[in-house]
C-alpha cells in the first residue's frame, strides 16, 4: 500500500471530504492543474499496461485545434492523486498513477470533455524493435535498459536480487515492453509502473506470509458494503514448466516443474483436481535455479484464480495491486484477499470494487 498516514486510514470509514488533483504537463513545459468533474482510475495487475485513466472536465479549451496546441497535447501526461480533506484546513493527497495522455474529445462549443491516458508502460510498449535488440547481462540491468530507450529519465527501482541472464534476441516489430517481463520472469520477478510513475521489478508478496496492510469489515464504522466469493477451475494451472535454452551462447537445455504442493491445497497436484501444467520458455534462462524461480512466479498467478473474491468498499486510494487485505463479512467470517485489480472514482459517490487473485481463510 501507498504509504499514509494512520490518520489518513482512519479518515477513509468517516464522513468526509473528498480531495482530487489532476495535473496536466505539456510538452511546451506548462503544467495546467485540471479542473475536472469526474472520471476514475482502473488499476490491473493482470494487464501489461497497469493503470488507466478517464478524466472528465467541463473546459472545451482542452480540446486541441491548432497545430501548436496538437504539438504540446501529443506526448502530455497526466498525474492524478486522491485524498481526504481534514477539516481543519490540511489534505492528504495519494498518487493513482502517471498517464501517458492518448485522446482529448468533447463538444467544441460547451463541453464536456474526456480525456484518456495510459500508465508508463505504454510508451515502452509502443516503441517497437526497428532493427534486432540484443539483451543481456543481468536481469536489473537488462529490465532497465529496454525501459531506458524508450524514456531516457525513467527511475527503475530493483526490490529483487539481481541475477545473470542468458542473451535474449528480439526480433524487428517485437514489444520492448513484453521483453522486459520477460526478462523479469526469469527472477521470478515481474516489472510495472507504481503510482509515482516509477518502474519497479518486485516479486508479489506470498499471501501466507504477507501482513495485511487494511481491514475490510462488515462493522460499526467499518468500510465494507458487499461482498462475494467464487471458484473457478477455467485457466487455473497446478504445475508450470518453465525451460530454457540458449543455443547461441552454447548453454545446454535446462528446465524446472514447480507444483502446488500444498497437502491442504484443493488444487494440489496430482490430488483431487488432477495434474494440469502449463509451460514457459525462454533463453534468458540458463541455469536450474533461473528455472525454477521463473516457475514459481508463473505457478503463483496459475493457481490463485480458483478462488476469488469481488470486495466492494468505501474507496482506498492508497491500496496497491498485491497487497493482502482482511476482509470481515457481515455473518463475522473472516478472509485474506490479495488484490488484483480495482477502480478509484474521482469524485465522492460510488462504490469501490475490488477483485481478487486469490482468497483464503482466516483463522
């Protein structure tokens, strides 16, 4: 979870005021803080372009008519944040992301006008390999520079041990961005844009072991207001097989099965649910271990979406994809729900959904 302030926390279940900033940064060096009505922040770690955005304002002016004003809108970014008012003067304001700004449309003559933008992700993702790139090194280094061709002034923070790759060829029309996952597997590690607008290359928290950073519950003066729970075996894999095999560098085949082993596990392999593996390959894995680290990543996310949850909330701007939440429903159980994806309004009606990669109980 985005770091706030305990008050900040306590703020969320009470009736308050709701603060909202959106800043628009043009290429011209202007930054236009947004008058907006409206609009919301989707956060999804299950896309490659994590957060997106639709901002809506009353202001017909935004929408670019001359070519100057075209030349400083292509390539603008967005920074949006939500928070509370205390009532004593002072707010605390909390990032939903950076945005690549990617349309402007409204009525010209009265509004209102949309705007739509895309987290960083998206600017590597576009710039497509013109000619063969070579990755190699180590995978910190090598994650870094596909993000680094493409914005030169990116900040890429590692949380990983960093570790030797195998060289990895992409072909001409490849995405540097799918590269850089890639090369992030094989440390059983994945890559995305946080709220600031900074890369990160982190490995998602264990569920078992992760201390929940909020409580969700179904009391007096609590943030709860509904909540379901579901199972589904569609796309859910017990096994992974992940391989590698680097011909170029004369690196002999190597491979790992990682399984969910877990006796008390309804998905356990070769239990019940039966063995159902799914396969990864790729010649930035050289060695056992590299094998095996990459499986295990790949196996986390294959396994979990047999059970899940759908959390609906007073809205937590500061909640991050991964971060483990306690729910309490309203007959007093009680769960461990890691988040997966979730949609923060910019305005102070509407619910909060939260969906979940994986679910269990709580004792």
């Amino acid at each position: 979870m985005y770091p706030v302030s305990d008050r900040f926390l306590a703020r969320l279940a009470e009736s308050h005021q709701v603060a909202t900033q959106v800043q628009l940064f043009l290429t011209d060096g202007h930054v236009v803080d947004l008058e907006h009505t409206g609009g919301s922040v989707s956060v999804d770690r299950g896309q490659a372009i994590r957060r997106t955005c639709t901002v809506t304002g009353a202001d017909p002016s935004l929408i670019p008519r001359t070519p100057s004003d075209q030349l400083a809108t292509y390539g603008a970014r967005l920074r949006i944040s939500r928070g509370v008012e205390y009532g004593d003067g002072s707010r605390e304001l909390v990032p939903l992301g950076v945005f690549r700004l990617d349309s402007v449309d409204g009525d010209v003559n009265e509004g209102p006008v949309t705007l739509q933008g895309k987290s960083l992700e998206a600017i590597v993702a576009d710039d497509k390999f013109t000619q063969p790139y070579k990755a190699t090194g180590t995978v910190v280094g090598a994650v870094t520079a596909l993000i680094q061709r493409s914005i030169p002034d990116a900040d890429v923070i590692s949380q990983i041990t960093d570790q030797p790759i195998g060289s990895r060829v992409f072909d001409v029309e490849a995405d540097p961005w799918a590269g850089a996952q890639e090369i992030a597997a094989a440390a059983g590690a994945e890559v995305y844009c946080n709220a600031d607008g900074t890369f990160v290359i982190a490995t998602l928290p264990d569920l078992l072991t992760a201390t929940p950073v909020w409580a969700v519950e179904a009391t007096e003066g609590g943030v709860y207001i509904s909540g379901n729970r579901a199972m589904s075996s569609d796309g859910v894999y017990n096994g992974v097989l992940a391989r590698g095999e680097n011909t170029a560098e004369n690196v002999a085949p190597v491979s790992y099965l990682a399984t969910d082993d877990d006796p008390n596990s309804p998905t356990r392999w070769a239990g019940p649910f039966g063995r159902r593996p799914m396969f990864y390959s790729s010649s930035t894995l050289t060695t056992v271990n590299a094998c095996a680290q990459a499986a295990n990543l790949k196996l986390a996310s294959a396994k979990a979406p047999n059970a899940s949850g759908d959390i609906s909330s007073l809205p937590n701007p500061a909640l991050e994809p991964g971060d483990v939440i306690r729910v309490m429903h309203e007959d007093g159980t009680r769960e461990l729900h890691q988040v997966a994806s979730f949609s923060v309004p910019l305005d102070a009606g509407g619910d909060f959904p939260i969906s979940t990669i994986s679910a269990k109980e709580d004792a």
